[in-house]
C-alpha cells in the first residue's frame, strides 16, 4: 500500500509520473489477490483505504482521477474473482467466495454504493472514462449486492439522466457512457429474485416509462434510416428489453402465488411487446437478433397456455398478427442485399441462419393459431404470384424470393402428417393450401423469372412436394422442361443443384413420367459428355474444395446424378423396350467408346487419361443405377434380357480397363462403384465373370480399405445368390483369402492404416460369418479349399485372443460359434445324463471343438492382459460362455469327461472348484446365466 499511497496518494498531484495501463490493472490484481487472502483476516479496512484516496481526489475537485479509476479497477477486478459466474471455481474457493461477499455486504457495500452515487451525480463534470467505469462496475455489482442500495430515488434519477441523454450525441465517449447507463438497467432488471418482487421492481423503475424514452430519443428515433442511426445503442436498449420481457413471462409461466401479480405480469407484457417488436424490426439484423429469444419465450408461453387453456385470451390473440407480420418482414432480403456475390457470401450466410431462427418462431405461430397462419402466409404468396403476372420482371427477387420461401415453410406444415395427400384427398386444411400454391406456381410460369434464387427455391418446392404430381401429371412436363434449361444455367449453383435434384425429380416420378424421355434425354445429352480435367492446385490444398460448387470435383459429382437420372427416365414404365435400349445404348456406347480410347494412354501413366476411365467407368455404374437399383436377395428382378444385353457390353469394357490398369487406384475405385451397380442390371450373369473382377479390383498394391470394401460388397452377393454361386465361391475362396492374408501381415504404417486393417479384421469375419449363414458353409471344406482351412482358423484365433481389440474378440468367437452349430450336429439335449455320442455333420468336428476351441477360451480368459472388469472384455466373456455350452451342446458328456479328466486339471484346479465349474456349466439355463458363473 506504500506503493500506492505514493503514487496515488495526495503527492500524486504534485509531479509524480503517471502508471501505464498496464501496471494499473497489475496493481488491481494484485490487490485483488490481497483482498482474498486479508479481508477477513487482518485487512477489514481494504476497501476503505483506497476508497480514502479516491475520496481525497474528490475533496480536489477532481483535478486528478488517478485513484479513482484505480479504486473502479479494483472493485471491478474483485467482482472478477469472486462473483463471476463464467469462471469455474473448486468448490473450496467457491466457498470462500461466498463468504467474502457476505462480509462485503455488512461492512463496505453501502460505503462502496455512497462513492459510485457521488460519481454519477456529478457524471457532466467527470471525464467521462471514470463515469464509463463506475457504471460498468455497478452492472458487476448488481447482481450479489444488496438490491436497495442502487435502486432508490437519487441512483435512478441520475442513471436516467445519463441513459436518456435527448441531444443526438456525436461524441464517442459521452454515447459509451449512455450506454453504459442502459448496461446498468439491464442488470438491475436481470437480478434474481421472487416473481412477485421482479414484477413490483419493473413497476417502480417505471421501465416501461424509461423504455419509451429510449425508444423516442432521437439517437433511436430520429435518426433511424440515417447514417447517424446509433446501433449500438439500439442493441443496448434491445437487450434491456429482451431481459425484462423475459422475466414478465417467466413469472406469468410460473403460474405467480397471487393475482395480482398476474395482473400486473399481463399489463406489462402489452406494454413490452411493441417495444420487442420495434427492436425486432430494426433494420440491423444483430439488433432484431438480440430481443429473438425473449419473442421466443413470450410466443411459447402463449402456444402453452393455449393447449391448457383450448384457447388464448383475446389480448394476447391480437397480439399474434403482427408478431406474424414483424417475422414475416423480418424474413425477406434486406433492399441493399445482393445474393450470390463473392463479396456477400458471409452476410448472406448470416442471413440464412437468421432465417433458421425465425423459421422457429413462425412454427410456434403456427401450433397456436394455424388457421391464422395459413391465411396470413396464403394471402401473401397468392399476392405476390398474381403481382408476378402482371409486373412480371419489375417485381423484386426479394419478394419473390420470400413467398417461395414462406411457400417453402407453409409445406412444412402440410407435410408434417406425412405427405400433402391421404387416400388421394388432402390430408389437411394446409396442404389444401399447398396444393393451390404449388398450382399458381407451375401455371405463373415463376420459373421464369431470371433471378438463380428463384430458381433454386422453384427447384426445391418440386423436389420437396414430388406427391402433388402424381394426380397432377399434367406439370410434370413443364417442370422437366424448366429443369432441364435450369440444367444449362450460366449460373455454377443453379446448374449444379439442378443436375442433382432433376435426378431426384425423376426418380421419385418414375412411374408417372410418360413418354417424354426421349424428348428429355435429347434435351440434355450434350451435357452428358465427360470431358476429365484434372483439379487444379487450390482444389487439392483446400480441404473444403469438395463443397464447392465450382471445384472440379463437385461439378464432375453433380453431372454423374444426370446420368442416373437418363436411366430413371428411359427406364419409365411407359417407354416401349426397344425405346430404352435406344436411349441406353446413346449413352453407353460414347462412354465405352471414350474408355477404349484412353486406356493405353492411361497405362502409359497419363494423369488426365486415368481420369477420364475413372469418370466414364463411373458414368456406366450411375446409369445403371437409373435404370434399377434392384439388390440380389430382396424382391423384384434385374432389367429385362435387351437392356442387360447392353450392359454386359459395358462391363466387358470395364473389365477390359481394369485389367491393364489395375494397379490404379483411382481406377479400381471406379471399377468397383460400377460392378456394385451393374449387378441390379445384369444379375446372375455378372458372376460369370467374378474371377476377373476380383483380379482387377483386389490387385497387389490394393489398401486394406479396398479389400475390406470389396468383401462388404461380396456380402451382398453371397446373400443375394446363395447357394447359385456355390462353384464360383470354390474356386475363388483360397486366393481370395491368401490375399486378405497377406494384408494382414503387411506392417502398419500410421493411425490411419491401423484403423483400416481393424476394418478388415471385421470384414473378414462378417464375410466368413456370411458364407457360413447363407448355405456356403462346406466351401470352406471342399478339396479346393481344405488347405487354407488350418489358415481360417488361426487367423480366427488370433482375433479372439487379441485383448487390444475386444470388438473384434468377440467377433472372432462368433464366428467359431457358428461353425459349431454349422458342423456339431444334433444338439444333445441334457447332457449330464444323457450317454448319446455326438454326430457331427463334418466328421471329427467334435472332437476339434473340444481341443482347438475350448482351449482357445480358457486360453484367453487365463491371459494376463485380460480383465473380464472391463465392459468390453466383459462382452467377450459373454461369447466365451456361449461357446463353452455350444461345444456341450454338440458333443455332450464327451465334453463334461474332457474337462474333468484333462483341461480343467491342466489348468490347476481343485477338485471342488471343477466340480463347481461342472455343475453350473450343465445347470444354467441360458448364455447369460452362465456368464454370471465365469
């Protein structure tokens, strides 16, 4: 304090330099870590002292503010410490905290309250940081202190003085102490406290009184629209208006103790609400953001009591129109936006989530008073769609853009039952309106209008709404029409969204198309070329490129849904078959074309040629795709014989690829998307020519990602086919498990190759789990395949032992469960009395489960890296019982005898501990039970 005395003191006047910034908040902070460790305990006088050497400045006339601000750091440093609810605190400090507020409370508080009252009254005279301050550090004091003492008569008069400042202030420190002033309101309202006191302090501060003030002030009023319209000062009074609405219906939900405090809660929320929707309406989207969660709060307490009540009270349902009218203004793009500029692109994004946040309110709206809501949002869409008629290009995108985009939020409501049509009627009174808008819509021809937002918004709605055409399939060759001119926009958006949701269109139309799909596919073919072109640097190194519209990636992703979309449409039902293999081989036959004639380019290591086999093999799979996307084991069929003609042609050529440039990465990835596809086109045929696929797909440099992907895709096959592929399967399965062999014996590289090779793992198993489930099973027996068996097995084993990886653990041991009920024969049924000899479908099998796979659980429940505590080892455990009671299952009192006589004496132990194990092992009824035991 001699530091501080000396510098601050009185001979601070008299030439003594100045302290930094700096150092003046180092000494409040030291000072505040004194306050902690002292106040209660030697240092009772700590806010007197420095609170003397402000008071001297003031017996000076305040020729110097040296101690003063000092003093206004402290006390705000000390709130920092102490009582601020941001900072987490060990429940210790906490504690000591709270009662060094308790002290502050008794001893210094109304002292401390004294000093900011003498600062502010005199508030013109001060410079105006030290009043900026003092304000501040009330608003921090606010909420722990004693609430009397900054809410009396002379506190409020000053601070509404300073806050209501009528004069359009110019300068910069005079408007940050205004809206320090408004700062200090806001807190005093945002105290916690009983409902019917909050009410009653919102009363005597005559805050609607002192908002209207605000409101009217010409900061607020007179200078909205202009460049001297102060937003930080609307933001401020915003956020005293949002806390005090808030507080108003927090204390009406709450259900208050009297009613008169309803009452008065009720009055206050008429007075509120046009203060609430003047700061929503503000033009300064921060501002109108600030009161959103107060409107929030207010329109769900209505939504509320109007499900309790089956009604609102008729002073707050005239409240509801305009609130609807505020949101729905508040919606449309401001005049001075423009869209899809680079420039703008962060406004508009901020725009958008702003939207997001309205959208909310206006489906709480909607929950209170649909009938209201549909009229205001019809009415307004109606309108604007018969203006468009008759202004057509003189009216404004923005308003356009809205009705679409209210169009947009009103079938929200119409489908929220499930669709826009039940039983071919309406299902409600909304979609009533929706199917009349989406009417006037197509009939306006509003995707005309040369703006790309609407195009996308028109896009969207027909996309969104595909149920009204299936009654109404007099649009759908108008909407084709607009989608295909949207398809060739000069805009990079509106092109690329059009590719993807054209498709989307017409795969959900299918059936209702008609035959317009020459018409159709003629109209697009020449975006059906694929010319490759490789990313350029910037697409490389931004991570982000792949959602750019304009990346060479994206574009080339958006046209493959055109070529998925050409099977949709020449694969409708009511195209003639000699017309769908007209229009598939129109585009097959370019695409097969441009693969032949790249491929030894490519293999020569042509970057751009390897590129364009990838695209063109892609190509192939995604027309495929349109045409059926029919999957081997569910029901339907495969195309019929002339259109599979032509796709086996394409494969043929695919396989050509593959098999001189196999050891492209890029290009096994396309040849595997393709055969995936083909497969609901050609079906069984395509096995046939298995072998080849898995040579090219499954090559030396393949990652483990691949392999694992391509047994994922085997799955499916052996699935779909079963036992069809029974000789195919025997052929292939050893060379295809010598090659997953050796990746696993590959050494791991990184993190991301460890987690590829666990991916296989699994793969793997579920592929064996697979053959073994779907008829397969003696595949893995057959003279072909009875070398790699032992292989099988081990690999098997070595899973289940693997206590780093218990998922696959527990895997592993299914699969060796399934090969017990697969090949163990008859289950023998109690097998502690009963003598049957065990009968098992593959001969010796029994006595192979009893000494390879018991074995194998003992030996990893023995395992010093085992703990069964774990949750995960735990679920091994589970599989280890199962197991355990298979193998009884299948070779009954064989079994017991072994266990008795050899394993479990192998082990060491007692006699009455194998007795037990025995006893349980026989008893328990189930897996779980059994579990319970180990």
């Amino acid at each position: 304090m001699e530091y501080v005395q000396r510098q601050y003191g009185n001979a601070a006047a008299a030439g003594v330099q100045s302290d930094t910034s700096t150092i003046q908040n180092k000494i409040a902070e030291t000072l505040t870590l004194l306050f902690v460790a002292l106040y209660t305990d030697g240092w009772g006088t700590f806010f007197s002292d420095l609170q003397r050497l402000a008071e001297q400045e003031a017996q000076t006339g305040f020729s110097t503010t040296k101690a003063t601000l000092l003093y206004l750091r402290v006390l705000a440093s000390v709130h920092d410490e102490i009582a601020d609810q941001l900072i987490q605190a060990t429940s210790d400090r906490t504690k000591v905290h709270s009662q060094l507020k308790d002290v502050i409370r008794v001893q210094d508080a109304a002292k401390i309250a004294a000093f900011w009252q003498g600062i502010i009254s005199r508030w013109r005279e001060l410079d105006q940081s030290v009043t900026e301050l003092c304000l501040k550090t009330i608003s921090r004091w606010v909420s722990w202190t004693e609430i009397t003492l900054i809410v009396n008569e002379a506190m409020l008069s000053d601070l509404f003085s300073i806050a209501s400042q009528r004069e359009l202030i110019q300068q910069y420190g005079h408007s940050r102490v205004r809206d320090a002033a408004i700062d200090v309101f806001t807190e005093i309202v945002g105290k916690k406290m009983k409902p019917n006191e909050k009410i009653e302090l919102i009363q005597y501060l005559n805050l609607g009184g002192v908002m209207n003030e605000l409101v009217t002030s010409p900061a607020l009023h007179d200078a909205r629209g202009s460049p001297d319209y102060d937003t930080d000062m609307a933001e401020a009074v915003a956020k005293l208006a949002n806390i005090a609405m808030e507080d108003i219906v927090r204390v009406l939900d709450s259900g208050p103790a009297d009613s008169a405090t309803a009452v008065k809660a009720n009055q206050l929320v008429q007075v509120f609400v046009p203060f609430i929707l003047r700061f929503f309406s503000d033009e300064y989207d921060e501002v109108c953001s600030t009161v959103i969660s107060a409107l929030t709060e207010l329109l769900t307490y209505f939504r509320k009591l109007a499900k309790t009540a089956g009604d609102l009270p008729s002073e707050y349902r005239t409240m509801l129109s305009p609130i609807l009218d505020a949101i729905v203004a508040k919606t449309r793009f401001d005049d001075s936006s423009s869209w899809g500029e680079e420039d703008a692109q962060t406004d508009e994004a901020e725009f958008q989530e702003l939207r997001k946040r309205l959208k909310v309110l206006q489906q709480i709206l909607a929950a209170i008073d649909e009938s209201m809501y549909l009229d205001k949002l019809s009415k307004l869409v109606d309108n604007v769609f018969t203006r468009y008629k008759n202004e057509r290009k003189s009216l404004d995108w923005r308003d356009l853009d809205l009705a679409m985009y209210e169009m947009f939020l009103l079938g929200e409501q119409a489908v929220r039952n499930g669709g826009i049509y039940q039983k071919k009627a309406p299902s409600n009174v909304a979609s009533e309106r929706m199917i009349a808008m989406m009417s006037i819509m197509i009939d306006s021809d509003v995707a005309a209008y040369p703006h790309p937002a609407i195009h996308l918004q028109y896009m969207e709605t027909c996309v969104r709404h595909y149920h009204y055409f299936e009654p109404n399939t007099q649009h759908i060759e108008k909407v084709l029409e607009n989608f295909v001119r949207f398809a060739h926009s000069d805009h990079i958006k509106v092109r690329a969204q059009a590719w993807h949701l054209f498709l989307r269109f017409v795969r959900h139309l299918r059936s209702q198309l008609g035959n317009v799909s020459t018409n159709i596919v003629g109209a697009i073919e020449d975006l059906l070329v694929i010319k490759a072109e490789l990313p350029e640097d910037n697409d490389v190194d931004d991570e982000s490129s792949n959602q750019d519209d304009r990346s060479v990636d994206a574009q080339y992703n958006s046209q493959l849904h055109l070529f998925e979309a050409v099977g949709c449409l020449a694969s409708a039902s009511a195209v003639p078959v000699d017309t769908q293999v007209m229009l598939a081989r129109s585009v097959i036959s370019p695409l097969c074309a441009s693969i032949q004639q790249h491929v030894a380019a490519a293999a020569s290591g042509d970057a751009r040629s390897i590129l364009q086999v990838h695209h063109c093999m892609m190509a192939v799979g995604q027309l495929a795709r349109g045409f059926s996307d029919w999957v081997p084991g569910t029901s339907g069929a495969p195309v019929v014989e002339e259109i599979s003609t032509e796709f086996i042609q394409a494969s043929e050529t695919i396989l050509m690829a593959l098999d001189a440039l196999k050891a492209s990465e890029e290009v096994r990835t396309a040849g595997r998307g393709a055969f995936s596809r083909l497969i609901g086109v050609i079906g069984f045929k395509i096995l046939q020519e298995l072998p080849r696929w898995i040579e090219g797909l499954l090559a030396p440099n393949s990652s483990k990602d691949e392999v694992a992907t391509f047994l994922r895709l085997l799955d499916q096959i052996v699935f779909g086919f079963k036992t069809q592929i029974y000789s195919m399967m025997d052929t292939l399965l050893t060379p295809l498990l010598r090659r997953i062999f050796t990746s696993f014996a590959e050494q791991t590289t990184g993190t991301d190759d460890e987690i590829q090779l666990g991916e296989l793992r699994r793969e793997y198993l579920n592929f064996l789990i697979v053959l073994l489930g779907n008829g397969l099973e003696s595949v893995f027996v057959s003279p072909t395949n009875q070398g790699i068996f032992e292989g099988i097995i081990e690999t098997i084993e070595h899973f289940a032992r693997d206590t780093s990886e218990h998922p696959d653990a527990k895997l592993a041991l299914s699969v060796i469960i399934k090969m017990c009920t697969t090949w163990g024969g008859e289950t023998i049924a109690n097998p502690a009395t009963n003598a049957a000899d065990p009968a098992p479908v593959l001969p010796g099998f029994d006595q192979f489960m009893i000494t390879r796979f018991s074995a194998l659980t003992w030996s990893i429940m023995t395992s010093a890296s085992f703990d069964p505590k774990n949750p995960q080892a735990n679920r091994v455990v589970g599989e280890i019982a199962a197991l355990q009671r298979a193998i009884l299952g299948k070779t009954g009192r064989t079994y017991l005898t072994w266990l008795r006589d050899s394993e479990l004496r192998a082990l060491g132990l007692p006699q009455q501990a194998v007795d037990e194990y025995l006893q349980a092992l026989v008893t328990t009824t189930d897996d779980k039970a059994f579990k319970a035991f180990l």
